[in-house]
C-alpha cells in the first residue's frame, strides 16, 4: 500500500494490508465515521502470497463488538511493482 508519498509502505502481506486499514479508517474519521461503517471488504492478494498476516493486521484493527462485514478475498496473478495486497471497501455513513 503508498503511504503519502506514493511509494509501498511495507514488504509484507501484514504491513501493507495494515497501511492499507490505517489509510481507510484516516478517510472515514475525515467523515465522521470508522471502521464500523464499513459493510463489506473486497481484497486482494498476490498470488504465492499467504494472506494470514493480512487476517492478523484486520484483526487488530476491527472491534469484535461491531457486526461482522462481508469479506471477499480474491488471489490475483499480480498487482502493481512491489504490491502484495490491495484492500478496497463499501461503507454506509
């Protein structure tokens, strides 16, 4: 995932899909809302890459409190140079 520089922010599964979570909990916060909002995640991972540690950096950023989203987990040929996961979602504000 860039960081605000554009460049990959991490060279693992987990930092890049925890950037990735920073990065969509600072937008929504810029709306007044969290990750709460968010109804169904869409992500993903390069193929021949585990997504285990992209479980663990969600798990650490998800209140277990909130009602669980739809997740879909794609593995994909390949992303751009460098990226390992790609994490998009669909919140309700």
């Amino acid at each position: 995932m860039p960081g605000r520089d554009g460049k990959v922010v991490g060279a693992t599964v987990g930092e890049q899909a925890g950037q990735a979570f920073r990065n969509l909990a600072t937008i929504l916060a810029s709306e007044g809302a969290s990750l709460a909002n968010i109804v169904h995640w869409r992500i993903a991972v390069a193929d021949g890459h585990s997504f285990d540690e992209g479980v663990a950096a969600f798990q650490q950023v998800w209140n277990r409190a909130d009602p669980p989203p739809a997740i879909t987990v794609h593995v994909v040929a390949g992303l751009g140079p460098g990226f390992l996961v790609e994490i998009d979602a669909v919140a309700v504000v």
